[in-house]
C-alpha cells in the first residue's frame, strides 16, 4: 500500500502525487501496470482501477515533493462513477 493524494480529478483520470514509484521493491509504473485506487470523498470512499499512463519526480521548485503520475481510469463501479462525476461537479 502506498498513500497519496490527488493533484488534479478528471471523469476520465486523476494526477495523483505518491512519495515513492516502488512498493515492496516493485515499480507502481510501466507497461501494463494497474492500480488499485482508494479515494476518500466527504460522502466516503469509492474505488477505482487505473492505468499509470506518465510520472515524473517533482522539481525543487513544487511546493509538494515525491512524483506525479497522470493514470486513466480504467474499471469504476456504477455507483462510485456517479458519487465521483457528482463530487466533481461541486469542485466547479
């Protein structure tokens, strides 16, 4: 398990800001790689499968450290895609 946060929501992906690319000696990017995404919204949690599709580790002059990653959303169940759309709406 590696924790994180959101950098940027889209219906289609997220940019998710992580410490570390390796959990358990194992990169979280690359070719064919999935992950398994726990978001904690006000209304609870939803989760979501997504794709790593670029990173990059964050410069000196972020304000956050650690690396970027932009990942697709690839599996969502029907309800946590309405809750995410509806949360989306209200960052608006």
């Amino acid at each position: 398990m590696l924790e994180g946060h959101t950098r940027d929501m889209r219906a289609t992906g997220l940019s998710l800001i992580v410490p570390d690319l390796k959990v358990c000696d194992q990169e979280i990017v690359g070719a064919d790689r999935v992950l398994h995404i726990v978001l904690e919204l006000p209304t609870g949690p939803i989760e979501m499968q997504v794709a790593p599709v670029r990173y990059e580790l964050l410069g000196a002059d972020e304000p956050e450290s650690g690396y970027l990653i932009g990942s697709r959303i690839t599996e969502i169940s029907d309800s946590d895609c309405v809750r995410f759309v509806k949360y989306l709406r209200t960052l608006r």
